[in-house]
C-alpha cells in the first residue's frame, strides 16, 4: 500500500468494517450457544456504563480463563501502583473468574469485537494510558489504533508455537511484522519463543520466564472441600482435568481398566468448558456407567463411576482432593493445559503427548520424574494404578514436580522489574 500499511491489514480493516452492521447477529447466536453475557452485549459493540477513572489506565488484556489467571499475579502487584486498572477478556467462562478473582476495585470488561468502529469507541470511553496483552491474543485493528494513538503496548508472557510462527512467516509476514512493530516491548517465555518474535519483527524482545509458573495455588473453599471429601472417602480417586472433546472417550476407557483393580474407583471429569457437562454425563450414561453432574448439586454416591464437575472456579478442591491429575487438552492436538496448578495443591500429574503450549514445562517436568508421558488410554490405567497402588512411588513423583516448578519460577518479578519504568511514570503522572 502507498502509506506503508501492508494489502493483508487493508483488506482486514475493509472486511471488519463492512461487517459492522451484521455484528449483532453474530452476539446474538453466541448468546443462544451460551458464549456471551447477555446483560454485557454492549460492550463487545465498545460501550460501557463504567465510567473511566481518573489517573494513568493501565490496561491488561487476556484471551480467556488461562490468560486471565496466569495476569492475576501481576494485575495484583500492578495494583498497589495505586493506578486504576481495566482488565479485558473475550469468553463467558474467564469474566466468571474475573469476578471471583480479581482485586476490589478492578474493572472488568468484555473486549470489544475487532471491528475499526467498535475499537475507536472502546479506546474513546478508556483512553488507557498502558496496554498489556498476555500472550498471543493480537487483534489487528485494536493493536493498530493504539499505535496509532501512541498508547504503550507491552507483551506479557508472550508465546509462539511453531506451528504459529511457521504459519505467519509463510502466509502473513507482512501483517505479523505491522502488528509487532507497534509493541513498545516484548516479555515472553522461552529463548525460543524471542527467537521467533524477533524473526516475524518485533524490536525489543526479553526472555523473562513463564508467568503460570508463579501463580499462587488456586483458592480452595473449604466448605465444599468437605463435603466433596467425604463423598470419596475411602475409595480410590483420579481425576481428569480441563478435558476437551475427543478424551472424554479416552478417560472412560481407562476407568474401565482400572476398575477391574479398584472396584470403588470413582473418576473425576472437569471439562475445559462446563457447559459441556450434559454431554459428557449421556455419554457416561451410553457407556453403560453411572454419572453425575456437579453442575446440578449433587455429590458422588456409593454407586456413581464418574462424577461430571462442570462448575467454575473449583479447580482448586478438585486439585486438593484428587491425588492424581490427567492434564486434558493432551490427548489431542490442542497443545495441554497448565499443569502447575495441579502440582501446587498436591496431585501428581500424568499428560499425553500433545502439550506444545506448555512444551517448556513439561519437558522440565518430564525430564525431572516430576510428571509423566502416557500415550493413550491403556498406558493412563497403567500408571495410575500403579500409582494408587504404590504412595510411596507417587509421592516421589509430587515431590519432584514441586521442586521442578518451584525451581522454573521468578517471570513475575522479572516482568515487574521490566514494567517498573512504565508503571512508576504513570505514577509520578498522577501524583503531578
């Protein structure tokens, strides 16, 4: 193009704007599949009724749930900055957690649909004075207007498969390196992962560790801790964590392995997306097993195999509970779910071979004994079962992992000390 913006961006900028006026049809059939708030539409179309606070904005921006918790930590250490802060995510499931999770005073928003109108109403209303994206949630038109307006932007925690960087650097280039070239600064996760960014275009790029690995153990009430631990108590327990479609299969397969060993096994399914739990109880229920759902009240009796937990923001009594955790989303090729969390509340891990979004982390674990590689579902009852056989051998495993996980930590302060110049001037900012 004339002006230095690449064909690809242009033409994203005229899809975008064009498809403005069918915005609210597409809300509207996320509303009825469940995927938007039905009070909050307005501010995926930019608008809010908060009104902005006065002082340096920081803005933090996450994806969804594992974003928006590996931010926590440091929305938390931002926040006695004394500067107010927006933070912003794009799915049901994650502002649920916002509102449990994040510090008293802390906006949350829904991020606005990446359309030029609803970007410049969204940036109109805020004006932050500091952006933070986590990770790789890269919009092209809201990246671009806050170039253009000079608002600073920082990546937090930044990452890129290589499936990613292989797909940008054959198809899009252009339109990577126009993203990149408007972020002040780059922290990611890995050598590699700089490696990458600087290829595709990003200046400033510092490796400063994996913020999921310094998250605090998950919150665990222990109310409900107590009647789910009497509901297992004395028997046999492995649970399958953040389980995508395609293992649900996997894990019943393994429960009935296991179960010729442990008569009294129950298991344990937490889907990555909750709203999945009817689903996965008929398909208990065809697969000749007694289910139910968490979702509805009830608790596991003597006779229930699988107990469907598809509620929000009870990892950490699942966790607390289950003394062995399969790591869902590794069974197929999404990439894994964080593992730490698990490890930090005393479950020992087993995943399968697809974890490239935590490849780091588990090859560190791996190599330790701190977690295990199961291919499939006959290697899962395998080694679980020899783990609820044998304490000892699963205690050696827990150990391992902890000191693995606490011997990957410290991106938080490394990413703080980074931010320092940035948060200190907003501050100096506000007390002018």
């Amino acid at each position: 193009m004339s002006d230095g913006t690449p064909a690809a961006l242009a033409l994203y900028r005229l899809a975008t704007r064009a498809a403005t006026p069918f915005a609210n049809q597409l809300l509207q059939h996320r509303l009825k599949r469940g995927k938007e708030h039905a009070v909050r539409l307005p501010e995926r179309r930019g608008e809010s009724e908060v009104a902005r606070p006065t002082g340096g904005l920081v803005w933090v921006h996450g994806a969804s749930v594992g974003e928006l918790l590996a931010a926590l930590p440091l929305v938390e250490q931002i926040n006695t900055y004394g500067l107010p802060l927006l933070v912003t995510s794009g799915t049901v499931t994650s502002a649920a957690i916002a509102r449990q999770r994040l510090p008293a005073g802390v906006i949350h928003q829904f991020i606005p649909l990446d359309t030029p109108d609803f970007v410049t109403r969204f940036l109109d209303h805020w004006q932050p004075q500091l952006a933070l994206f986590v990770e790789s949630d890269l919009w092209p038109n809201l990246i671009t207007a806050c170039g253009q307006r000079k608002i600073p932007l920082v990546l937090i925690n930044g990452r890129l498969s290589e499936r990613s960087y292989a797909r940008w650097k054959k198809l899009m280039p252009s339109l990577i390196a126009a993203l990149l070239a408007n972020f002040d600064l780059c922290l990611v996760r890995s050598s590699e992962d700089a490696k990458r960014y600087v290829d595709l275009g990003a200046r400033r790029v510092t490796t400063v560790g994996n913020l999921k690995l310094d998250v605090p153990p998950l919150p665990v009430d222990e109310s409900k801790r107590g009647q789910l631990a009497q509901a297992l108590a004395g028997r046999p327990v492995l649970a399958a964590a953040s389980t995508h479609p395609g293992e649900d299969e996997q894990i019943l397969q393994a429960h009935r392995a296991l179960r010729a060993r442990y008569a009294q096994l129950l298991t344990l399914i937490v889907p990555r997306h909750p709203e999945r739990g009817a689903a996965i109880a008929q398909l208990i229920s065809t697969a000749g097993l007694s289910a139910c759902q968490r979702s509805t009240g009830q608790l596991p009796g003597t006779a229930t195999d699988i107990y469907v937990c598809d509620t929000l923001g009870e990892l950490g009594v699942i966790y607390s509970l289950a003394p062995i955790v399969f790591m869902g989303g590794s069974f197929i090729p999404h990439g894994g779910q964080n593992p730490i969390e698990a490890i930090k509340l005393g479950a020992a891990v087993l995943h399968g071979p697809f974890v490239s979004n935590f490849a780091e982390t588990y090859g560190a674990l791996d190599a330790a004994r701190g977690a295990e590689l199961v291919t499939d579902a006959d290697r899962l009852a395998q080694v679980a079962g020899h783990w609820l056989k044998d304490e000892r051998a699963r205690q050696q495993i827990l150990a391992a992992g902890q000191k693995t996980v606490d011997a990957l930590g410290g991106a938080l302060a490394r990413t703080l000390s980074a931010l320092d110049p940035y948060l200190s001037n907003l501050r100096r900012g506000a007390h002018a």
